[in-house]
C-alpha cells in the first residue's frame, strides 16, 4: 500500500506544496514563473502541472521508501533534504540537457537555489502527507 499513497502524497505535494512555493518566490522576488502551467506538453499533451505532479508522483515513491524507517526529526530532515536535493540534481543535470536547456542551468545559482526550495517544500509536503491517516470510524 505504501507506493500507492506515496505516490499520491508526490502527486498532491507537487500541487500544493511545490506550485505553492513557486508562487509564494514569484511574489518574493518577482520571478514571474508560470504557476500551475496548464500549457500542454508532449507527447500525450497534457498540461505541464500534471505532467510535473505525475513525475512527483513517482519521486513520491522514493521519497515514501527512504523515509519508511525514520522517525521524529531524522523523518522530516531527510524528506526535506532528499527532497530539496535529489530531484533538483536529476532536473539541473540529466533532464534540462535532455530538454535542450543549459546543463546545471549553466550555472544560475538563483535557479538552484529555486529548486532546491520548491523541491524541499515538495519533500515536506510528501512527508507531511504520508502522516496523514485516511480511514474509516468503527
């Protein structure tokens, strides 16, 4: 049942937690980046948030398995850690060349240092979700 839930609490934290973050910077430092971009993207063409939450999904699935054995703070420092840095660099190093785009952002240390917040905010969001029990009275 974990990569179920772990998946959904990636899926909802990319929502809520990573969009809400890139909105809260944009209104910080007038970044202007698109919040929940519902521009469609290939090949399926679904819209970019729904795209990135999918892909949140998955790293929900990680994050859930790394963090099945923490407790207390040990729990929330590594979801917000992993969370800020494991993404990030897969996104800066790996996935923006793929895209045709700088690698590392050739070097925006702002860029950086806005994933490794929206991806930390991400991470507590999936953890903060993952303590959440859902079931029934009786």
């Amino acid at each position: 049942m974990l990569p179920i839930r772990a998946f959904f609490a990636g899926f909802i934290s990319t929502l809520v937690f990573h969009q809400g973050a890139l909105y809260l910077l944009n209104l910080l430092t007038g970044a202007g980046r698109t919040v929940w971009n519902m521009a469609a993207v290939p090949p399926l063409g679904v819209p970019s948030v729904i795209s990135l939450a999918f892909w949140g999904g998955l790293w929900g699935i990680l994050l859930g398995w790394l963090l099945k054995s923490q407790r207390g703070i040990g729990y929330w420092a590594m979801a917000i850690v992993l969370g800020a840095l494991l993404p990030s660099l897969v996104a800066l190093l790996i996935v923006f060349p793929l895209k045709g785009l700088p690698f590392a952002a050739g070097g925006d240390v702002n860029m950086w240092i806005a994933a490794f917040i929206l991806n930390g905010a991400w991470g507590l969001g999936v953890a903060l979700l993952l303590k959440i029990r859902v079931g029934m009275a009786g």
